[in-house]
C-alpha cells in the first residue's frame, strides 16, 4: 500500500467530487452560454457551483471568476491589475509561487519597479517591510496566504488593510490555505485572490479567481462575454461542479482539526534524528511539515521513502525537476546544502495515524543512510 504525503501538490479526489463529476460529465453537455434547455441546464450548474465556491471564502457568487487554475487566476490578477498603459511599481515577496514571481518579473522587464520583500528566518513575511516597502506610485501588493513550502501563514490582513488606505490593488495567493483554514475575503481586505480545485480534493484544470465588487482589471483572455467578460472562452461545467462539490464539503466538513494533531506527532517522532522545523515557531496551516535533515540529501531520502512506498516531496512541485534549492528556503536563510538536505511533507483529510507512523518510522532508517 502506498503512503501518499505530498497533498501540497496535488489531492486524491474525494469520492464524492468524483461522483459529481462523472454524472455532470455523462449528462450535462449544453453550452452555459446556449439559450435553449440544455445550455440553461448547464448554466445552473455553473452558477450552482460558483455559489459554492464563492461560500468557501465568504464572497458573493458575482465575484468568483473561474479560470483554469492558481496559475491562470495569479497571472490574470498581476497583469489585469497592472494593466497595458503605464508603468507602476509593484510590491511581492521573495516567498511567493513561481505563477506569481513570474509574471511580476515580466512586468519588471516591460518597464515596471519591482521590490521584492524577503521573509524573516521563521518563514513569516514582516507585515512592516512590506508596507514600508510601498512608494506613491505602488500599484500592486502581492502576498500569498498560506506558503507552498513551509505552512506559514501570512499577514495578509494587516498588510492589506495598509493597502486600501492608500488604494493599492492587493492580490493574494491562497491555493494552498483554501479548504484548509477559514478565509473571508471581507475580513482579509484583499481585492482579488486566487485558488485552484486539484488542492481540494477536485480534478486538475480548473481554478477561481476571487475579484472584489468595483475593482477594475483588463481582461487576459478576450473572444466572449463569458464570466462576465473577465475571462472569454466555453464553461468546463463538468469541472466547475467538481470543484463545487469540493468546496461544499471543504465548507460543511472542515480540515480536521487531528490533522495538526498528525502533523505534530510526526515531528516529535522525528527527535532522534538531527532535523529542524521550517516555519514551526509561526502559525502554519495544518498539514504541512517542512523538514531539514542536517546533514542528510534530501533528494536520497525523497528516492529511498519512495522505493519503500511513501510519496514526498523536496519542495515546489513547479521547481521538482531542477536540482537548484529551495529559492523560498534560502530567502529565509537557509544555506544551499541546508535547503538539499530539506524535505516537505502535507497531509490530508485522508491521511491515517498509521501512515503518519509508518513514515517516520522509515525515516528513521533512511535518514542515516543518505547522511553525506
């Protein structure tokens, strides 16, 4: 049986998203934008489950635009923020996803300032940095939620609060902390944030993204009047209703409170080895465990774990196939070999007492093997 410990990149989908998804897929097949019965069938089912999304982080339905995926709905907010014209500064964090780094650094080559704020040892974002970062001409501010990496979880509030005192747009990244810590956009002051399905327990290829009521963005995908003209293109109506289904169970069933539980008893079995907790004196979201082995290879313990049946990861899946170290590991201060020697692990709702067990017992094993 195969232990699968590496939920921040993608979930299992639940049973029941699956059901939904089957059924929508064999049933409904009108186009959401067709007047006849089928087309409207298929345009409740949209609205159905933007409702349902929307419900998850305390937003109305209006606002949620869904789009392919954190990727698609991270680079839509960034560059329909900046817009085509003028040239703005731009404020984001050395911690942030490739899909928000990115784009940000596309606009610093067509002409935009950039600062990029880096994080304090513990993982977490200084919320003062990065509003004494912001000059007279800052357009944009983008934090994320909830790090990919290491859990820790980020003073988006504050520092968005800060923002709309001055009217800097504020995106913010929260496909890792969706279905896993409460969110309310009203409460986080955020004007647009992103989120993806397939970190839910949903398929891959869909995602949302949150744009408060009156914020003005360009749209990046023109051709039609779909998801009221911020994103053109044919409704996957078989995905929204999964990601609906999805997000309802996330919203009726939240994260299980035992899987900090889980996550803490596996690193207190960890003691007998030489490692350090990334981001364990900060508030991280629930699941995540971000381990440095001192003095281990981080890659030989990923390959031994998953020769004996246990799925990890040595950070970003987006960076799994470089050999480069964790950019967000050695912005928080990390040394390059520290950052090889490191290792992520992120539970799910699935994830049993006897996998947790399981696992760190093998680490006990494997770890003094892939000692350099």
């Amino acid at each position: 049986m195969r232990i699968y410990l590496d939920n921040n990149a993608t979930t299992q989908i639940h049973p029941d998203v699956l059901a939904v998804f089957d059924d929508t897929l064999r049933t409904v097949f009108g186009n959401a934008s067709s007047i006849h019965k089928e087309g409207q069938i298929a345009r409740q089912v949209i609205e159905d489950a933007r409702e349902s999304v929307a419900r998850l982080i305390s937003a109305a339905a209006r606002e949620i635009v869904f789009t392919s995926g954190g990727t698609e709905s991270n680079n839509a907010a960034i560059f329909g923020a900046a817009g085509f014209a003028s040239r703005h500064h731009i404020v984001t964090t050395a911690i942030e996803h490739p899909s928000v780094l990115e784009p940000v650094t596309e606009l610093k080559r067509r002409g935009h300032e950039v600062t990029i704020v880096p994080p304090k040892r513990s993982g977490s974002v200084d919320a003062a940095a990065v509003i004494d970062a912001i000059r007279p001409e800052t357009r944009i501010v983008a934090v994320m939620l909830a790090n990919n990496e290491t859990g820790v979880i980020q003073p988006v509030a504050e520092i968005a609060r800060a923002c709309r005192e001055r009217g800097i747009h504020v995106h913010c990244d929260a496909v890792q902390a969706a279905g896993k810590i409460d969110i309310d956009v009203e409460a986080l002051a955020v004007d647009t944030l992103s989120l993806s399905a397939h970190k839910m327990h949903a398929p891959k290829g869909i995602g949302a993204l949150y744009v408060r009521r009156g914020t003005t963005m360009d749209a990046q995908l023109l051709g039609g009047a779909q998801e009221r003209r911020r994103r053109a293109g044919t409704e996957n109506v078989p995905l929204a209703a999964a990601f609906g289904a999805a997000a309802s169970l996330a919203g009726e069933h939240p994260f299980r409170s035992d899987v900090a539980q889980l996550r803490d008893r596996f690193e207190s079995s960890l003691g007998v080895l030489p490692v350090t907790v990334n981001g364990a004196a900060e508030p991280r979201i629930p699941n995540t465990s971000n381990v440095t082995f001192r003095g281990a290879d981080g890659e030989g313990i990923v390959i031994a774990l998953d020769l004996s049946g246990v799925a990890v990861s040595t950070g970003s899946a987006c960076s799994s196939g470089r050999i480069e170290p964790s950019g967000v590991l050695l912005a928080m201060g990390l040394t390059a070999e520290e950052a090889k020697s490191t290792v992520r692990f992120s539970l799910s709702r699935f994830t049993t007492p006897i996998e947790i067990d399981t696992a760190a017992a093998l680490l006990r094993e494997i770890v003094p093997r892939c000692m350099r």
